[in-house]
C-alpha cells in the first residue's frame, strides 16, 4: 500500500507525522519511506538514519556540434528556458544549469548540428534502522527540475516496491510538478495541516489537487490546540474529506524532533490502526 503524506503548506508537521508514522507502522510490517523533498530532504536527520549513496540521477542535455551548425538561431527561438543565448553571427551559447532537458532544441535545429548528452543533477540514497528502510533524492543546487529526480526516486523505487507492506511517501509542500509526480498511483494521501488561516486556505489546494488525481485523502490536524479548529472543519465538510487525527502541540515533540528522535503519540498509534484497516479493505 502506498501512502503519500503531503501538505498544501510548509512546517506544518508533516515530515515529523511520515517518519513517526513510518516507524509506527514498522513495528509489524515491512516499510519504506521515501523522502520525496528532493530540495530539502531531511527525513533521515528526524530519524538518525545514516544515508547511503546508491545511484546518480541524471539529465538530457544537449550538445552542439559547431562544425554542422549554421547559427540560425532557432534552437534559441525554441528554448523556454533560456538555456540558450543567441547572438546574429555568432554560435549558440548553452547554459546546462538553466537547461530542462526539453529537447525542443534538438527538433528545431536543420542541421541535425545538436545531438544528446547528460549532466548528473542530483542523487539517490539508502539506509536502514531496524524493519524500517529508506530512501530519499536529493537535486544538487542551482538546478531547476525537482520533478525529475521525484521521478528518478521513484522509478527506483518501483524497482524494490514488492518487499514492503506499505511504502510512505513523504512529498514536498505545495501543489507544484514534483509534489504531482511523487503523488501518482498513490492508494491514499493524507493531508497535514494546522488550524490557521494560511493552514486552511493550502489544506483547500491540496485537496483540490487530490481530486483532480483522483486520489483519496484523510486530514490529519496537527498543532490542533494553537488556532481555530472549525477553519479546518469547515473544509473537511466541504470536500467530504474525514479528519482522522487531531494531534496537539506537546513539548515532549518538540523534544524528540530536536533529538533526531521519532515521536511517541497515541495519535500516531491511532492513525497506524486505521491504516491497517484501510489495507486489509483494499485487498
């Protein structure tokens, strides 16, 4: 079973809630967790697991051959990304750091003068604590395509998908391209937020996304001591989506998260359970 842990807005727990949730449910099954926070990973830091490097994530780029090219310009005309810099009379220069790897330059060209290279934009590690693995992506900086090393990540993870009872993804906040691709052929997401105004109006987009997938979700409110509750409910009733958890603010968190220690919750424990619920319906 596949679960995405996601969250319209950032700092509202959610990380905390994927590695405490992880470790939970571990204690009798066999689990993943993927850290799909490919900008700022930092799963394996709440939970002290030492990483791994076991594969390099790769990109197309293009390269010029300037003994074919004619300096048209018109692999410049193409290039959204503004990876390439054309000047009349002059050969193209290329930007690799600005590059998507669109491949629309290669197209355009008439000359067949620009052919497929790769540059290495980021990385895939591993580690292991007790019965729970995992795995994490991480871009290098000043490098634009999150989404490609989110796809990198799970591509690899499909690979080893069938040794685990359940797989929990944690996803970057917000709604954007690497949030969708670590999102996809999920079972079920569940939402983090916290009862405020900025927490409930990215709650309304997250969900809003999760029906475009066509993908379940559950709230989960955390920090639900410190704000207006029925902000929260207001949207669960709207979107007909249940809040399964209400975890309050506790120092004892705080404590366990500047330790680089997993959370103890009775929430957690609940959520763990309906989990198992929810798995034993979809077999």
């Amino acid at each position: 079973m596949k679960i995405a842990v996601t969250g319209g807005k950032g700092g509202t727990g959610k990380s905390t809630i994927a590695t405490s949730l992880a470790v939970e449910l571990s204690k009798r099954n066999k689990v993943l967790l993927v850290d799909a926070d490919v900008d700022c990973p930092d799963d394996h830091l709440i939970l002290s697991i030492e990483r791994k490097k076991v594969k390099f994530v790769e990109q197309m780029i293009p390269k010029f051959d300037f003994r074919k090219c004619i300096k048209c310009g018109k692999c410049s005309e193409v290039c959204k990304a503004n990876a390439i810099v054309f000047v009349k009379g002059e050969y193209p220069v290329f930007i690799p750091e600005q590059c998507n790897g669109c491949g629309a330059c290669i197209l355009s060209c008439p000359k067949s003068a620009i052919k497929k290279s790769k540059k290495i934009i980021g990385e895939i590690f591993f580690g292991r604590k007790g019965n729970l693995d995992f795995v994490s992506g991480e871009i290098y900086p000043n490098h634009p395509i999150s989404e490609f090393v989110v796809g990198a990540l799970k591509d690899y993870v499909r690979k080893i998908e069938k040794n685990y009872n359940y797989i929990l993804i944690d996803t970057s906040a917000g709604t954007h391209c690497d949030v969708i691709s670590a999102l996809l052929n999920c079972d079920l997401a569940l939402t983090v937020t916290e009862p405020t105004p900025l927490g409930a109006h990215d709650l309304e987009l997250i969900l809003r996304l999760l029906e475009i997938l066509k993908i379940p979700g559950k709230i989960v409110l955390n920090r639900c001591d410190i704000g207006d509750k029925n902000l929260i409910k207001e949207i669960s009733e709207d979107f007909k989506t249940e809040i399964i958890a209400e975890i309050p603010y506790k120092k004892e968190i705080l404590k366990a998260y500047s330790k680089g220690e997993p959370v103890k919750d009775e929430n957690i424990n609940k959520i763990a359970d309906l989990l198992e619920g929810i798995k034993k319906e979809i077999k």
